[in-house]
C-alpha cells in the first residue's frame, strides 16, 4: 500500500496559521482528524498517523496554537483559551479536510485533552462526523480521580492558573506538565477541573449542551496504570455525551502485551492502538458490540 504525506497549510479567521499534517492511503475508507495532548506536536503523532494509514485510515493531525508549526507562542502579550481552539482553529482545520476531500466519512478523534476538546467541537458541528475516537482521555474533573489524587487536585487547579497569570504563561516544561502553554488555556481547563463543566470565556456556545446533540459512536481506549486519565474520568466524559453510543475498552485487554502501559507510551508502539480503532465500524458500532 502506497502512503501519501499531504499537509495542508490552515490559517484561521485571525491569522493563525499552521501545517495540517496528512497520512493518506491510496484507497482510504474513511478519514480521521486527531488532536493531540496538551504540549504535544503534531509531528510527534506521525507513527501512528502511519499505522493508522496502514489500516486504511486516512489521518490528518491538528497543530495546537503554541506547538510546532503554529505561527504563535504563547507570552504575556500573546493569550488565547479554548475559545480560539473550539471557535477559530478547529473550524478552519475541518474546512481545509472538506476542501481536500469530503467523499468520505470523517472521524475526530484525540489524546488526553485533545479528545475532551475533540467532543467539544463535535458537540458544536454533531452532523460533521461518523464517530469519535479517545485514547487516554477523560474530564479533569477531581471527583473522578481515586483518593489521595482527588484531595490534592483542586490544590492544584487554582495554584496552576495563578502561577500562569503571574508568569504570563505556565512553565509547563519546568513543571513536567504540558509545554509553555498560554495563560487563558489552563484557566479554561483548570475551571472543568474543579466544576466538571465545559465552557470556554468570551465564547458564548454552550458545550455542555452542544455535547447533549451528539449521535456519532465514541470509541474510548484505556491505556494501562494511566493516572492522568483513569477510566472514571473517561467515563464521565463519555457521560456528557449521553446519545452517543459508546464503549470504553481497556488498552491492555486489547493490544496486551504489545502496546507499553503510560499515558504517553503507547504512541512509541502505536499499531495495535490503530487496529483497535480501525477496527470500530462506524456505521453499526453498538455497545454490545
């Protein structure tokens, strides 16, 4: 099988620009737009953009704003939350794969918070796509984290805002979590980490409600001893989405022993990651199935 590298130049409505990166098969059966986690390249997906191309999946990986070919990074002077994401960059990115080819059914799909703010935007566009994809992703939610993770985590939710606002931006490489991320992000994200609720300041959409509109089948995939995403964190995301068939496997049931255990580990052996979710049927996925 033949693999084209096609990457798609993006600019949003307020100049950002950025490289959607492809991975196309010569005959894809569908089409996938993936979101990586937070901090993460796009170009650190490319492996399993491959696989995912290997099993007839054309793959398409998002640029967040701040990462490796976006034309901003973040600073004092420069901020912008999920508002920007959900509103101006995602948008523009979908809009490029529907010029590029829209004949085939499209997926969204993402890794840790990729795949909250996949669900968001799907809640925002529910006819666009034929599914959903997460891998190590659920709501920050504290609630959903076993104990003592929980009782320190609101802790954390309103000290990592303040030290951004202070810093201007969170040293996420000094802190091991995240890159330098923009102030505005980890408030949005923190607010969902306290709350459990989605919204994004200055955008009036309602998520939570647009989340509600969803039909599209979700897959969810759960890599073993993952902290950052334990499977009630996943669920309550899949929760949020509550007319969307969904089924949450165990990423150890599935690809053991093959796939290394780690929120981010499994995307050094990604294939059998790829089979799992090339093997979801997006027209009759069920949860019996």
């Amino acid at each position: 099988m033949t693999v084209a590298a096609p990457e798609l130049s993006v600019a949003a409505a307020d100049g950002h620009r950025w490289i959607l990166i492809g991975r196309r098969p010569d005959a894809p059966r569908a089409r996938l737009l993936w979101l990586p986690a937070l901090g993460v390249g796009a170009r650190h997906y490319l492996p399993f953009a491959e696989a995912l191309a290997a099993q007839g999946i054309a793959t398409y990986l998002h640029e967040w704003r701040g990462n490796g070919s976006s034309s901003l990074r973040p600073s004092r002077e420069m901020d912008w939350g999920y508002r920007e994401i959900l509103a101006l960059d995602l948008p523009a990115s979908l809009q490029a794969l529907r010029a590029d080819d829209a004949s085939l059914p499209l997926v969204i799909g993402g890794h840790s918070l990729g795949g909250q703010l996949a669900c968001c935007f799907a809640g925002q566009h529910p006819e666009a796509f034929a599914g959903l994809w997460l891998i190590a992703a659920g709501t920050p939610y504290w609630r959903t984290f076993p104990p003592p993770r929980r009782w320190l985590l609101p802790l954390l939710f309103r000290f990592l805002p303040w030290l951004a606002r202070r810093q201007g931006v969170l040293p996420g490489r000094r802190l091991g979590f995240g890159g330098t991320e923009a102030r505005g992000l980890i408030a949005d994200w923190a607010r969902v980490g306290l709350c459990n609720r989605y919204a994004a300041a200055g955008l009036e959409a309602d998520l939570e409600a647009g989340m509600r509109r969803v039909r599209a089948p979700v897959a969810g995939l759960l890599p073993a001893h993952d902290w950052l995403a334990p499977r009630a964190s996943m669920q309550a995301l899949v929760d949020k989405l509550p007319d969307a068939p969904a089924r949450i496997l165990d990423l150890d049931e599935v690809t053991a022993p093959l796939t290394p255990a780690g929120h981010f580990a499994w995307m050094k052996q990604p294939e059998e990651v790829a089979r799992a979710f090339a093997a979801s049927d997006l027209k009759k996925f069920s949860p019996e199935c």
